[in-house]
C-alpha cells in the first residue's frame, strides 16, 4: 500500500486506515463483534494501520481495544481517539478513560473532537506529548462550515494533523485549508470520504468510466478514495465499515497507480 509521511514528521502511514463512526459500536456478544473483528483482519492484511475513533461514538473505544487486544499476535494498529467534552479536567479524565477502553499506554494521535473547547484542551495535549503518552496531536471537524476556523487555530497553535472532510461531493477544503496544510507541514486525515454514503446513491447502477482500470480502478468506493489520496496535501483517508469485504475493496484503492491533477479532474468530471 502507498504511504504518506504525516506532514513535517518523520512517520510514514498507509494511505487507507479506517474510522470508526456508526460501525464499531455495538455490545459484547460474539454475534456483534465476530464481523468487527474481520473488518480489522481485512484491513491488516492490506497493510493498513490507521485506526480511528472517538468517545463520540458510543462503545466504539471499547470494542476496538477488546478486538485488538484478541487479535494474536496483536496487531500494530495505529491508534487515533479524541477528547469530546468541555473544560479541562474532565478532558483529562476522558482521555485517560479512552486509553483505558483501548488498551494503550500511548496514543499515536489524540485530537480534539470538532474544536470543542480547543483552548482548554491544548495545554493537556501538549503535557501529555511531554510526558510520552502521546506521539502526535491534532484538531477534527466534518462540516465544511468550519475550515476557516481549523485553518485560524492551525495558524495560532503547532499541530501536527488536522482531520476534516474531503470528496468528490465535498471538495472546500482543497480551496484554501488543503494548501495551507501541505505549505505549512500539517498532515490530513480525511473522513466523510463516500459523504456518508450518498455518493454511492448517485452512481447506482451506473458504470465505471472505460479508462478506470488503467488507474486500478475496479469499484466507485476505490475510484472515490483514489481520487482523494491523489491529492498530494492528504496522508490517509478513513472511510468507516463493518463489512470486511467493502475493507478489502477500500484498501484496494491505496494500490496501483495514483491519479495526478490532470486525471482527479478527469474523475470528477465524469462521477
């Protein structure tokens, strides 16, 4: 799989990881967590690593650490959560309760969840990165509504991610906020990468384009993700699923040749 090296830092992550949102939270019977379970498998074997989640989604956490700990030997996933509340010590609690729920003793990337009480969180990020119990920090929204104020507390604060919304069928942040990112070493997670599924809702029952397969294209979820991990300011996108085979199809995508400027216009013109 391509890789990406996350903004000015010195790691390099595979372009497809997986986000967690709506999937991952379900209860502790083996009925629910067996597919979960393959979804990580699927997405290992890909050689995917990026896995991200929140204390917004409900038992996600928790399930995620629980299938992760089970998996021999265990799998070096790199683990994403975010802190979701407001004021500072109950940040503090809720990440250490986080870090609980997924088994770690260190963090790869803690965010702040939609710029929640950004301020109140910043200097709990930044001990805890001195501390050792976190590798990278990072700031998240999904709305295109506030990526002039990602880009404002990127400008105000050292961060080393953002995570935002990216697509064919939300393409603002390549505006300003994608540049700004690839001029400044900021690295980009992208969700919302199919926009909650609707993007599939437009192409049912049409096909491909003639000339996708030269890409490597064989599904519109590998011809969607391509079209976003062509975009040179973009390390990794995180489309979310409890299907281990549409896993497979997604990591499909961070394979084979990449579209360049000419060829993503061509994409979008012809979606």
């Amino acid at each position: 799989m391509h890789q990406r090296t996350l903004g000015r830092t010195a790691t390099s992550l595979p372009v497809i990881g997986m986000g967690s949102s709506n999937t991952f939270d379900v209860g502790t019977s083996a009925t629910d967590r067996a597919p979960l379970a393959e979804v990580l498998r699927a997405l290992h074997e890909a050689g995917g690593r990026v896995v991200d989640t929140s204390p917004m989604y409900g038992r996600s956490e928790t399930v995620l650490g629980d299938l992760i700990e089970q998996m021999r030997p265990r799998s070096p996933f790199w683990m994403a959560t975010k802190v979701w509340t407001q004021g500072r010590e109950a940040g503090a609690r809720q990440i250490a309760a986080s870090m609980q729920a997924l088994h770690v003793n260190k963090l790869d990337l803690l965010q702040i969840h939609n710029l929640l009480d950004w301020r109140e969180h910043v200097p709990t990020l930044h001990s805890l990165r001195d501390a050792g119990k976190v590798r990278f920090i990072g700031i998240t929204h999904y709305r295109a509504d506030a990526h002039a104020n990602l880009q404002s507390v990127l400008a105000a604060e050292r961060f080393d991610c953002v995570q935002v919304n990216y697509s064919l069928a939300e393409r603002e942040a390549e505006q300003r906020l994608l540049p700004y990112c690839q001029e400044h070493g900021i690295g980009v997670i992208v969700n919302r990468p199919f926009a909650d599924g609707a993007m599939f809702q437009r192409v049912k029952d049409k096909p491909l384009p003639d000339w996708a397969d030269e890409l490597g294209i064989y599904s519109w979820g590998q011809y969607f993700l391509k079209w976003i991990v062509g975009h040179p300011a973009v390390t990794c996108v995180i489309p979310a699923t409890a299907n281990a085979r549409h896993m497979q199809d997604n990591c499909r995508a961070g394979f084979g040749p990449l579209p360049d400027a000419k060829q993503r216009e061509r994409m979008a013109a012809a979606w």
